[in-house]
C-alpha cells in the first residue's frame, strides 16, 4: 500500500543527499519525493510516497529518523489531510484542435498558461488520479512533455506537523 | 581566544578530552599538522591511512571512547573508507577529520579532490563539510556528541585546507542543539512487566548477548541477570567476554560457527531475550525459520533494529545501561519465583548437546593444530588479555576456543568482516590500554593487508604480540572452496608470500617461528615475555575447516558437525 509521509529536515547542505542516499541503499520503494521550504526558515518540508507494507514502512520510518538532520516524520496517509501535485503538460494543439482542448481543459477545472502555433501547456492541480486522467485523454492530442511536482500532503488539522 | 581553525580543532579535542590522534600528513592538512606539532600533541604515524583509521577504532573499542583519526583530502580520505565502514557496520564511536581541498577549488575536480562527504554518507552516522571558520567549534562538539552517545557510531569532518589557517574567535559550545537527534535514554519501563511475565511463563527460555552489551558497558547487570535467572546464555561473535566463556550457562557463540548447544538451544527455546544482538544473518541461518517456536524479546537502543530482521513481540527500546538494572530490580521484586527451579529440565537439556557434541577437533603430535595455539594462549593469558583477530579462520577458531573472562576484552571485525583490520586494531588498543597484554591473532592472508602497520608497531615500541596462524592459503574462502565449490581452489594459494620472521626483522619487530607442536609452548611463553613487538609465524596445515558451520542459507540446527 501507499503511503504518504511529511518529513521535516534541517535545512542544511547534503540533508537530501542523506535522505536519498538512505532511501537507495535500503532498497526502499519510493514513488515520489517533493521538497520545500516550509513555515519555518531553517527548516525543509519533504514529503515521500512509500509503497510499503507495514512492516516496510516501520523501517523506512525508523531508518529515515535515525539520519541526524531529521526533525520529525508525521504519516499523512490515514488522517484527514490534503493530498495534491501539480502538472505542467505540454501538448500538440492546431489551430482545430485547440476548442477540443480548452474543453477538456475546462472539464477538469485545470487552466492553459501558454499558447503557440504548435503548443499549448496546461497546468492541473489536484490529486495524483486526476492528473493521470487528464494525461490519458490529451493523448489522443499528442503529449509533447510532462512535468510532475510529486506529491506534497498537509493534514487539516490546526495542529502543525511539527508539533504532532 | 583568536586563533587559527587549527589551533582550534586542536583546542577542540582537549576540550573533548582526546589524549592521542592517528593519522597521515599531506597536503590539505598541512596546516592541520602544523598546529599539531605546535601544540605537541600526541600523534600516531601509521604508515597507511588505513592503518590510521583501524588503530583508531582498536583505540576506542579498547577503552570506550572516541578514537580520532586524520587523513588529507583525496586518496588520503578514501583510504579511510573501509575502516569508516567497519566502525559503523560494529557501532564504533570514531570521528575522522580530513583535510578537503581549498573552498574556492571545491567541485572543480581539483588535484587530490575527493567527494569525501558523499562517499562516507552510507557508512557514518553523520558527516560534515566545514567551509565556514565560525562553524568549526559547533560542527567537532557535534561531532564527538554524535559519535559517542545513542548507538555509537563513525562521523566525518571534512574541513576545506583554507579553513584550516583562516582566523576566529574560539568558543567551545557547553551544549549541542541538534533538532533531529535525541538518542533514546529510557524507554517504557511498564514492558519491563511484560517481559517478567515472559520469563516466568517460559519453559525454555534463552538468554542471546551482543555487542550492546560490550559497548555500553553493562556486563555486570548482564551477568546479574543471568545469575539471578539461571537461564542458559548464547552469544554474538560482538558479544563474546559479556559473560566469562567458562561460565556453566554459557553455551557460547550462536550462528554460522556456533557451537552445536547454542545452535540448538536457539532453535528450541520458547523465549529469546535478544539484548543489545541485530539478528544478522550470520546469527540466524535461515531467516524464515530462526526461532520459529519461540517469543522474541528484543532490547536495542536502536529504533531501526526492531523488526529489521527478525520480528520482534515485545520491544524494550532504550538505552542497556537504562533497561538492563531495570529488569533485574523488577526480577528481585519477584521473590516469589524459583526462576532456576523453573528451568531445570530445559537446563539439562542444553547441557546434554553441549556434552553430545562440545566443539573439538583432532588434537595431533605431528603437526601444530591452529586451536591448540588458541587454547594455549589462552591457558598463558589466563582471559587477561586483550584479544584482537584478522578475519577469517583464525576469527573464528579464536571466537570459539579463548576463553574470554572479561567485557570489551575481544576486537574483531564483525559485520564488515575486514581483512587487514587486525594488526592496527592492535596498535590502538594497546596505546589505548598499555597495561593489558595485547595479542593479535592473524593469518597469512590478513596480516599482509596491513603489514606496513609493523612499522608503526615497532616505531612506537609497542609490545604487542602478533600470532599468525599461516596455513599458506586464504583459510576461510579455502574450506568454502573445499565444502562448496567441489576443491576447485581457485586463487587461494598463498605461495609466494614473504618469509613472516624476515619480514618482522626488517620492520624492527621481534620475529619468531614455530613448525613442531612440540616447540609451540615455549615459544608462545617466549613471545609473551619479550618487552616490545612480536611476531610468531606458527605454521599449520590447511586441511582444517572452521567447524560446526550451518551452510549458507541452512537451517541452524541443520549444522556440518566436526571435531571429536
């Protein structure tokens, strides 16, 4: 099953190098790794995708909190919490086919950023899901190039994953 | 205090209360070495980074603290690698400080440039590039913090050469302030309970010694434990000396080369009481089926090790030196219980294999038999000694047949199994321990790994006593060849190697040699008496195997028996 976890790491020279090494090393299966500054300054947010069983993922935990520059691991997978990652995807659009797209572009609520003779790049934010499926049907248009976040998490809660 | 990032490593580490450091000067520690004849601070030459780094870690395995060694950048830097590895495969408290190229040439590929910190990031704790002055009070108190509490373990600094002669205001931290780090102390004592009422329920249960043991220094409450409960006791290769080998409750070292009892009280048990052990797969044999009838206890002060390899039932998380007096309060608290009365039949049991089948093998008068030199050492040291190995055969045959009396007395190399470790390991931890007699058992294939360390043995006028057991073949890949791959011998013939007692001789080191099993007590004797370094070249045949062995991927009951 997949798991999704908030990692958060001093925001230090070589603290991804640690976690991405770790993760290689062990064998683990990562799915998608994201990272970013965060609510605090000297701290990054990283958030992974783990495929894992439980007994997997206990170790991906244990293992991933022993690295020194880790602060705190929260599991976002259960608990009420957001899940999102955002699309760029460049398509092949002619000047007929444009209507179709903006269609489609409209249907899953994403928006054009960029039009060309040739292109059209559309930005989709939302979940994993939703973003495959409006790459499955462009398709049909010709994808160029797709550009992927990962996925980022943030629980609803009004406590902040540092505190849990 | 305004000085030199030199100067300041050098304050640093009489801060951190280091009284030796072993290196190899060159280029971007120049300055570093500069400052250390400055301050006359003592300093070991090894004549091998390698060699460094292993003495370090024989240093701190010796004595408990921290060993420092220091290298230049480049090649200086990656000869550390295997010994930085070594430390962190055995929790080895080290801090290594090497020189990096200038900040401004970082990145360029520049002359002795290596990505040290890169390198090392699989097999540290933790590691640092310092490329700030300022940084270098904070990052060395981190560092020997790091290193030397939780689960013990190597770090890297690495620090640019300019940084070395740049200025700053010295001020050592009292305190680290570390987000991310806060090894465990004391864990929940209320699973302690259940841990009590394991054993009380347990019909055959089993007392499993590591290397936590030793390195956190909790023997005596592990002996307490053991005396109290009366249960039969096995250990780890690390675990060895925890409790005395001679010890009635001790059926000695489980797994690979494990003795018969301890293999099948292991697989018999109903309880296992893992303290201070990681379940690596030379323990258990088999994964699938290690214990399979039993409860699995495991104390570690590792998060990471419960349920890494073997699933554990209940978890004692924290700290031995925590867990360990906490259970033997709660257990004289349960003055009800005839905890040795309770064990009796299961007590008989593991002591018929242990009569069935003791280790052994055939002793003889015509050629000098590599057990017989462990057992006589042993019988002369009387388990005073500190005890350091190579890897290989002779490990193993010194694993099984000394009779260790007494915590951290034994260093080896256990979960990186490195050749070559043993001759600096030596060096360490007899500067490390100068009144404890040192003996190094070795082979004719490890001792030439690191056999420029004589050097440094005989420089420093070290009386250690180095034994190799020389059956003129790479013994342990040898019996595998002659077990496995059907006596095709392929490159493990060692003809050709120097002759040992020249060799010694022209390093400055006291060489002797013994061939007749007649000569070898008064030559062993003679070796231990001599005031300065020693090497005895004691030639036996390479017929033996290393036994019993439970084959790789075997059950460990399923073991390939020997002996008499």
């Amino acid at each position: 099953m997949k798991h999704t976890l908030a990692v958060l790491v001093e925001n230090r020279p070589g603290v991804l190098t640690h976690i991405s090494g770790l993760i290689s090393r062990r064998a683990f299966n990562i799915e998608s790794i994201a990272a970013g500054y965060s609510e605090e300054a000297d701290t990054t947010r990283i958030t992974v995708q783990v495929e894992a069983d439980e007994l997997e993922l206990e170790q991906v935990v244990n293992q991933l909190s022993k690295l020194v520059d880790v602060i705190k691991i929260v599991n976002l997978t259960d608990g009420d919490s957001i899940h999102r990652e955002l699309a760029l995807i460049k398509v092949k659009a002619k000047p007929e086919t444009r209507s179709d797209i903006v269609d489609i572009v409209d249907i899953f609520r994403a928006r054009v950023v960029d039009v060309n003779r040739e292109t059209m790049v559309i930005e989709l934010t939302g979940e994993q899901s939703k973003i495959d499926a409006l790459c499955e049907v462009l398709k049909d248009h010709g994808i160029i190039e797709i550009v992927r976040t990962g996925l980022i998490a943030l629980s609803r809660s009004p406590v902040p994953a540092k505190d849990i | 205090m305004r000085i030199t990032g030199a100067q300041a490593i050098i304050e640093s580490l009489k801060l951190e209360g280091v009284d030796i450091v072993f290196g190899y000067p060159g280029g971007a520690v120049l300055t570093l070495y500069d400052a250390l004849y400055e301050a006359e601070f003592p300093h070991v030459l090894t004549r091998h980074e390698q060699g460094a780094v292993h003495a370090a870690d024989g240093y701190a395995r010796a004595t408990g603290k921290v060993g420092v060694c220091i290298a230049t950048s480049g090649p200086g830097a990656t000869n550390l690698v295997t010994g930085i590895a070594t430390a962190y495969m055995d929790s080895v408290p080290l801090v290594a400080i090497t020189g990096q190229v200038g900040t401004s040439l970082i990145g360029r590929d520049s002359f002795q440039e290596a990505d040290i910190r890169g390198i090392t990031t699989p097999v540290t704790k933790h590691n640092y590039l310092v490329k700030k002055v300022q940084d270098l009070p904070r990052v060395l108190k981190e560092a020997f913090h790091i290193a030397s509490t939780g689960r013990p373990g190597p770090v890297v600094v690495d620090v640019a050469k300019d940084i070395f002669a740049a200025m700053l205001d010295f001020q050592y931290p009292d305190t680290v302030q570390l987000r991310g780090y806060h090894p465990l102390f004391e864990g929940d004592s209320s699973i302690l309970d259940l841990v009590v009422e394991e054993m009380q329920q347990a019909k055959k249960p089993l007392i499993f010694l590591g290397g936590g043991v030793n390195i956190s220094n909790t023997v005596d409450q592990a002996r307490e434990l053991a005396g109290l409960t009366g249960f039969p006791i096995i250990s780890s290769l690390m675990g060895l000396g925890a409790v005395p080998s001679d010890s009635p409750q001790n059926l000695g070292m489980v797994g690979m080369h494990g003795t018969y009892a301890a293999n099948m009280a292991t697989t018999e048990c109903d309880l296992l009481l893992g303290i201070g052990v990681r379940f690596d797969d030379r323990v258990t044999g088999l994964l699938d089926e290690f214990v399979s009838k039993a409860r699995i206890v495991h104390f570690d002060i590792d998060p990471a090790e419960i349920n890494k390899n073997v699933r554990a039932d209940i978890r004692v998380v924290g700290d031995l030196r925590w867990s360990l007096p906490a259970l033997v309060e709660k257990i004289k608290a349960q003055r009800s219980v005839e905890w040795k009365g309770q064990v009796k039949d299961w007590f008989d049991t593991v002591k018929a294999w242990e009569k069935e089948q003791p280790l052994g093998y055939e002793p003889s008068a015509e050629v000098i038999m590599p057990q017989t030199v462990v057992e006589k050492v042993s019988e002369l040291t009387q388990g005073n000694a500190l005890i350091v190995t190579d890897v290989g055969q002779h490990q193993m045959w010194t694993a099984q047949f000394y009779k260790f009396a007494q915590g951290r007395s034994f260093i080896t190399s256990g979960g990186l199994g490195t050749m070559g470790y043993g001759l600096p390991a030596a060096i360490g931890a007899k500067i490390g321990m100068p009144e404890k007699p040192v003996v190094l058992f070795s082979g004719d294939g490890g001792i030439m790994m690191n056999c420029q360390e004589l050097a440094t043995a005989a420089n420093q006028g070290l009386p250690i006593k180095i034994l190799i057991i020389n059956n003129s073949v790479l013994g342990m890949v040898f019996q595998w060849q002659r077990l496995f791959y059907g006596q095709r011998y392929s490159h493990t013939s060692l003809q050709g190697n120097p002759d040992f007692v020249k060799l010694a001789e022209a390093m400055g080191v006291t060489g002797l040699r013994v061939t007749e099993p007649g000569q070898l007590d008064q030559v062993l004797k003679q070796a231990l008496e001599i005031d300065g370094p020693v090497l005895v070249d004691i030639k036996v045949p390479n017929t033996e195997d290393v036994l019993p062995m439970v084959p790789n991927g075997a059950r460990l009951d399923q073991m390939i028996m020997g002996g008499k």
